[in-house]
C-alpha cells in the first residue's frame, strides 16, 4: 500500500491538519511565553517593557496561587475518585439484567450531555440553595439546619457537581470495557472453582485495566481545566476557596487585565498540565500499547 | 497479450531488504505459481507486479512495455485479494462492474459485460445481492467476475483459496484451473500450499528469503529438486532427510527419501523400524517409524498394509529415487 | 454467562438499578418539571413534583425577553460549523494515516492528542488578544475555527480509528480496478465508512455545542451560544427559576437525544479508539 505516489498523496492530503494544529498550538504558547516577560496591562497600553522572570515571581508568590494549585488537585483527585469507583460500581450494576436496564442507562449517562453552565446553575439554584433548594427542604423535613453547600463548602460542592457530570462517563467506558470481556473466561475461572469475588478481583478488574486508565488520562486532561461551573456558581470564592488554576489566571487576565500575570500563570499551568500528563503517559504507557 | 518479465527486482522496506534481485521471465498464457514459506516474499513480489509497492530496484516489463513506474489501473492487470476485497456498499452486480465504470464505459455495455461473467460464474441469481450476503464461494467468484469482465493481460491471485473450507477449495481449485484453460489468459498465482502449486500451475516458482529457490513445471521440481529445500518444500508429506552414516555411505552429506519412495515390508529390508503411529486413510497408509540409526521416517505404504503402534517393519528406499545434497544443500 | 438470573434476583437489582438512574437523572428532571411551573410554584416549599398547574409561559418568556432563538441558533451554527470544517480537514488526513502510514504516523496522532493536553488557559490571554485584534471577538466566525481546532485531534483520531477498521486490500482493489485517488475516496472510502463518519459528527457536535471556556470567554451577546446565555443566569438580581429550567431544557434536550443515540460510538471517541 505504499508507492511513491500514495506516499506524496498521503503527505498532501495529512498536512492542512498537521499545519493547522501546528500553528495553533505553536503561535499562541510562543506569544504566552513571550508576555510572561513583559510588564504588560491592557488597561495601560504602549507601556510594555521586558521585567524578566518578575511575573513570574507575582505569579507564584501571590497567596492565592498556593490554594489555586491545592484546589485545582483536590477538584481533580475528587472528582476522578468518586467518578472511578462509582464508575465500577454502577457499571457492574448495569451489567446486570434487569427490567428497564436500556431505559435506566439513558437515565444514568444523560449528566453527561448536561452543557457545564446548566448543570452548575441547576445544581447551585434549585438543589444546593440554601432557602429553596431541594436539599434544604430535605433537611428541613429531617428537623436539620440546611447547609448553604456554596458558601459553606465550596469546593467540596463543586466536586459533586463536576462529578455528576463525568461520573456517566466514567460508568459508559467501563461498561463497554465490561461487556467485552469474554465470557468464556469467567466461566472457565467458574470451573477453576473461582467464586464471585475472586473473578472480579483477578479477572474482571485486570480486563478494565485499560479502561480505568484511559479514563483517568482523559478526565484529568479536561478536569485540569475546569472552568465554567467554577464561574457560574461561586465565582472562585468565598475569597479563594474553589478558585483553581484556570480560574486564577481568568481572573488575572480578563478581570484584572494584567496580561503579564496571566502569561505567566498560564506557562506555569502548560507546566503543571505536562508534568501531570509524562506521570500518566508513563503510569499507563503499557496500557495503551497496541 | 500478457508477457511478464522481472529484471533484478529488488525491494526494500526502510533498512530491511525483503526481494533480493529477482529474476523471471512469464510467457503469455502460462499458469504460474509462486510458492513458499510465509515471509519469503511471494505476495510482496505480487503486489510488485500490481503496482502497488514500488520496486526498489531493477525493472518490470508488461507485453514489452517497461511498467517499472506505471500505477496499478495502467499495467492492464486484474487481482483477485486474499480477503476477496469486495465493496461492501454495492451490490454483485455493482461490484462486477466497478472497474469497467472506472474506465468510463456507458451502461449498457457494462450491464452486458456483468452479465456475462455472471453467467460464467453461476453468479446470474445473486446480481443483486451484496457481499455480506453470499457464501464465501461465492465471493470467491465475484472477486474473480470483477477481475475478468476487465479482460486484463494478467490475472494475478493473492492466495485466493485460504479463507475457503477444504471441500470448497478443491472446488474452487478445479474452477481456477478451467477459467485459465478457457481464457487461455496469464495468471499468477500466489500460495502457499504445494498441493495448489502442484495441481494448477504450468510452472512454479519457489521462493525463501526474497529468493528465487527453483523455477520449472510441478513434475520437474519433483523429480529434479535443485536443493534441499525444493526438495522438502515440494511434495507432500515432506520428503525424509537423512544426515550422517547413512548418508555418508551415499557420499552426501544429506539424504532424501519421499515417503511413497519406500518398498514396505514386515520381513526384511534395509531399515529397520518400530512404527510409532501409523495413519490409515484406506487409499494409503501412513506410518511414522523410529528407524535405527536413522531417526524418525515418515513412509506411505499401500492402504492395506497392516502396522500397529510397536510393530517392527523394514523400510527399503526405491532405487534410483534417493536424493543426495551435499554440506551446501545443493543437490549432487 | 449463559445461566439465567433468578426472579428475585432480578427483581432487587431491577430496584437498586432504577433507584440509582433516577437519583442520577433526577437534576435533569427536576429542570424539565420546574420549567412547566410558574416562578412562584418553582420555589415553593415544600416542593411540588408533579402535581402543579402546568404551564408553557417560561418557553414563551424567555424568547420574548432573551431571544432566545439568536442563541439556539449560534449553538447550532458554532457547533455544526466548528464540525464539518473539521471533517473537512482531518477526512483526509486520517485517509493518509490509515492507508499509508510511515514510521512517524503514530508520532504524529500522539502529537495530535498531546495538545489537547494544553490547557487552555495557557493560551487564553494571546487567543483573546488575536481575537481582539482581528476584531473577531464575539463573533461566531471565531469560535467556529477555535472549536474546531479543539476538537480536530479528536476527530482526527476518532475517523482514524474507523478508518483503520476498513481492510485496506479493498482500496487496493479500486486503484487496481482504475479509481483516482478521489474515486477511491468518494465511492469507496466514504460510503463503508458512512458510520464512523456519522457518529464522529454527532459526537464533535455534541463536544461543541458543552464546550464552555472558548464559547464564555470570547463571546459577550452578539455571537454567544447557549453556554454562554445560560450563564447570564448566574446573576444573583432575581430568582427566575422556572425561567432558566426552561431556557435550560430547551439548551440540553436536543443534545441529550443526540447523545442517546450516539452512546456506543461515543466511548470510541471519547477514549481516542482505546475502548471499544
């Protein structure tokens, strides 16, 4: 399947996206990296000149940035655990048969189709309010003091949030991965004398091995960067409380304008995310062969 | 038309040299098979000839036309894949005719066309059925209905009969074989199955390590192997290869003795052997012996032969039908 | 697993199973419900469920004083665009990598998924001066290339992966049989891989119409789609509960059916082809 002529046809026809993705990854990280030298406001224009590594010492010596980089593993670590075990957890539930089991996973992965700013609206208004919300008449028919979740436990709340919505997808690959396994090889372990749980623990789970790691590879690329549900409910506070990193250097560079920080923070997260993505690519390198 | 010829042709992939400088020449109408081992490169030189890997090296000429560099659609050749390679989408009829719309001819010529190689083929009833429909006989022929409707000067054959059960492959093999005597066209053919080289081909080719082993009809690689390998490759069960004293009493380094080249008997002869397993099939009889101070030799004798696990027989190899190599595997 | 569950068995788990779908689905649902409430019922206590007067007024309301429909239709023209340019570019591409790899090919879809590891607030403040620059910020021409550009590993390596399912020996027969290089991608490539081709359109659509950074960011009213207008919402001034659950379900429900229909080839993307 290789002549000369399909070679230089391939070549042709793989370079718009390879130029594309080129120039979109290259152009704005080089212009990132760049600013992040610069002392450089957009609300004080024509006054760019070059202060060497100083944003970056605002950047990381600004108090916030501690409890934004906290905050932001702690979201992350959150949310891939409690998505992870459920994820098994509900996945193996519906495995099983049941009445309706076609109807209860359109039910069950349906979060995940929710866009972020719906689900975080819904979720802050008319569930974690603390006046009208449903938990706050939930706990108020069990005579308890409502929590107001947002202002009480920021973070934790937001995880619960961003946890429903990825926990579908979490449960959707590793169901797949589930009923892939061959079934034959449950029955020989059956007739190895294996019981229930020794299958699951040496045969089952080895088989979603892939699947958990390709979950938690992608989940922590996307959770890195959560944003949107930070935004519509607590805006990253009080004060910093579920601030993150992505937050953090929203704030610096569209509210405060400060395009200098913002670089800065923003090299530090490509940073952050690289270190995060060698440890996984490495962690789940054999996984992904083949 | 289809006259054949490969002048040196060498293939690389990257550092690794998989075709080293094959020679060959294919007269026009002739059947010819290219045999071997898995990996001696018999189907790479294949897609060569297609045009769908280029040559590294060295030149392929068509009817006297150099085609070293021409694509594939202009070489004039038909191929018929391993996995039938049909298109899924279309219908028999569709997929018959797909070539002949690719070289732009009108409908109703096309239409006459398929429906001649339907005929040919027994494919009449199912025009209008696709693949996934049909048994794998049946996409056998529809593979080759497409290849022929082209009228190409050359048909070549990737080991079209290993997706087929053994019943059907007789069959298929038969039907090969007439389609060639029909068309009186060029075909090549490439497998790795000795029982196909030998029952269809004018002339085989057998290859190993990129290399041309031997070059002539079934009957004369049978009797006139040029090495030790031919010799193993060609004939079936393989032929016995014997390597020290009795070996050296032949003046050789190496003796080959093919099963059915053996006088059986339970009195005398000059082996001596217990049978470890013998295989009765009715027409013949197989037996595996442990011959003393010669190893293990497989033997045919006639299919009445009585022999039992532990029985002792005696083996006499056939005059003038013992083969001998020398330290370089050549013949002598 | 060719042994049949007991009755009782599958009775509990048919309870367990249930209960957990609707607690899953229930914000969902309880948004459908609240939408059909009038805003004094939507905060009432106790809460009613589904004994309420229902009414349509929201649906109405929320055009008549949002316009609505400019957004629905920015969603729609962000996300379909921001698709179908992408296939447009990564059709071939992933033609080439599945057909006629090289030694880098598999460096150069790693490479592919590596950026969508950045984050994009590396690149938000340089984006957004560009954007600013071009006098492009909040219009929909915009976000059409940047999701497209998010999205194009994605599509790239979701056809790559259908791609690589079609025996390339088929293809090989149609250059033997005489087709061009675009006839062996229009009638062969593309009608077998007609599936791949759909669900990966309907799962990049779906990628768009959520995605909910570029789209907040680099919008303000003209060209924001639904993520950015459902956002406006968060204002503190008012409780408009059965206004937003509208607006809400009107910004999730088709998605949602797209998704269901979509699920079994959605793991395939959303994993890069590394479960299927």
């Amino acid at each position: 399947m290789a002549t000369l002529h399909t070679k230089a046809a391939a070549r042709a026809m793989m370079s718009p996206a390879v130029i594309l993705l080129l120039i979109w990854m290259a152009v704005p990280l080089a212009m990132t990296l760049y600013f992040s030298f610069l002392r450089y406001n957009l609300l004080m224009p024509g006054m760019e000149e070059y202060t060497g590594f100083l944003n970056y010492e605002f950047f990381l010596t600004d108090p916030a940035f501690p409890i934004a980089l906290a905050n932001t593993l702690m979201l992350v670590g959150g949310v891939l655990l409690i998505t992870v075990v459920g994820g098994v957890f509900l996945a193996i539930l519906l495995d099983q048969p049941f009445w309706g089991q076609g109807i209860v996973r359109l039910l069950a992965i349906a979060p995940f189709f929710v866009m972020p700013t719906v689900s975080a609206l819904v979720w802050k208004n008319m569930l974690m309010h603390p006046v009208n919300g449903l938990f706050a008449w939930i706990a108020r028919s069990f005579g308890a003091e409502p929590v107001d979740w947002l202002s009480s436990m920021p973070l934790f709340s937001i995880i619960i949030i961003v946890a429903w919505a990825w926990l579908p997808f979490a449960t959707l690959i590793i169901l797949t991965a589930l009923q892939s396994l061959d079934s034959d090889q449950k029955e020989a372990a059956e007739m190895d004398g294996a019981g229930p749980v020794s299958i699951f623990l040496h045969i089952t789970l080895p088989h979603l091995a892939r699947a958990l790691t390709v979950v938690i590879l992608i989940e922590t690329i996307f959770l890195l960067s959560v944003f949107a549900e930070i935004l519509v409910t607590t805006s990253g506070g009080p004060g910093n409380a579920s601030t993150n990193i992505a937050y953090l250097i929203y704030t610096q560079a569209l509210l405060q304008f400060d395009v200098g920080t913002a670089s800065a923070g923003g090299v530090v997260a490509v940073i952050l995310a690289n270190i995060v993505a060698i440890f996984l690519i490495r962690m789940i390198g054999k996984n992904l062969e083949t | 038309m289809g006259a054949i010829t490969l002048e040196n042709v060498v293939k690389r992939f990257g550092e690794a040299q998989v075709i080293h400088g094959v020679d060959l020449e294919i007269k026009d109408g002739e059947f010819v098979v290219f045999v071997g081992p898995s990996g001696c490169g018999k189907s790479t030189l294949l897609r060569l000839i297609a045009g769908l890997e280029d040559v590294s090296d060295g030149r392929i000429v068509i009817d006297g036309q150099d085609a070293t560099d021409l694509p594939p659609a202009r070489r004039r050749l038909a191929m018929v894949f391993q996995s039938y390679a049909l298109y899924p989408h279309m219908s028999v009829a569709r997929n018959i005719g797909f070539p002949l719309k690719m070289a732009g001819m009108d409908k109703a010529a096309i239409e006459a066309k398929v429906q001649g190689a339907a005929k040919i083929l027994n494919l009449t009833d199912y025009l209008d059925r696709k693949p996934g429909q049909l048994s794998g006989g049946q996409r056998q022929r529809v593979a080759i209905g497409r290849a022929i409707v082209r009228e190409p000067s050359a048909f070549l054959f990737d080991e079209p009969l290993s997706n087929l059960d053994a019943a059907l492959r007789v069959n298929m093999r038969l039907e090969i074989s007439e389609l060639h005597q029909s068309l009186a066209t060029t075909m090549i053919y490439v497998t790795h199955d000795q029982v196909e080289a030998m029952t269809m081909a004018d002339k085989i080719v057998v290859l190993q390590g990129g290399k041309i082993e031997q070059v002539g009809s079934p009957l004369e690689l049978y009797r006139n192997p040029r090495n030790k390998f031919v010799a193993g490759f060609i004939g079936s069960p393989a032929m016995n290869m014997v390597e020290g004293a009795e070996a050296a009493k032949a003046g050789a380094t190496t003796i080959g003795v093919r099963p059915e080249h053996f006088v059986m008997s339970h009195e005398s002869g000059q082996w001596r052997g217990k049978v470890g397993v013998a295989e009765h099939l009715g027409s013949d009889t197989f037996l595996h012996v442990e011959v003393e101070g010669v190893g293990p030799v497989t033997a045919r004798a006639t299919g009445e032969f009585e022999a039992r696990h532990g029985d002792t027989v005696f083996l006499t190899p056939e005059e003038g039908r013992v083969y001998r190599f020398g330290p370089d595997g050549l013949a002598l | 697993m060719s042994r049949t569950a007991t009755p009782q068995r599958k009775a509990l788990f048919t309870l367990i199973g249930w209960t957990i779908g609707l607690v899953l689905f229930f914000p969902i649902l309880w948004t459908i419900l609240t939408s059909f409430k009038t805003e004094v019922e939507a905060v009432t206590t106790p809460p009613t469920f589904f004994f309420f007067d229902w009414t349509f007024e929201n649906y109405l309301a929320v055009q008549e004083r949002s316009n609505y429909f400019l957004h629905a239709m920015n969603s729609v023209i962000i996300s379909v665009g921001s698709t179908a340019l992408g296939l447009l570019i990564a059709v071939p591409a992933a033609w080439a990598m599945a057909f006629s790899p090289t030694k880098r090919t598999k460096d150069i879809l790693m490479w592919m998924l590596s950026t969508k590891m950045l984050p994009p607030v590396g690149v938000l403040v340089p984006i957004y001066l560009i954007a600013r620059d071009w006098g492009v910020l909040d219009t929909r021409i915009a976000l059409v290339v940047v999701l497209m550009m998010i999205n194009l590993p994605i599509i790239v390596w979701m056809l790559y992966t259908y791609f690589k399912e079609i025996p390339g020996d088929i293809l090989e027969a149609a250059r033997m049989d005489g087709a061009s290089l675009r006839q062996e991608i229009v009638s062969v490539l593309a009608p077998m891989a007609v599936p791949g081709i759909a669900s990966t359109l309907l799962l990049n659509i779906i990628l768009a119409w959520n995605e909910a950074f570029w789209t907040l960011n680099l919008t303000a009213a003209k060209a924001a789609p639904l993520t950015a207008f459902i956002a406006s919402y968060s204002s503190p001034e008012g409780l408009f509960w059965a206004k937003l659950s509208a607006a809400s379900t009107m910004a999730i429900a088709p998605i949602l059916v797209m998704g269901w229909f979509s699920q079994k080839q959605l793991v395939r993307g959303l994993t890069f082809g590394a479960v299927k």
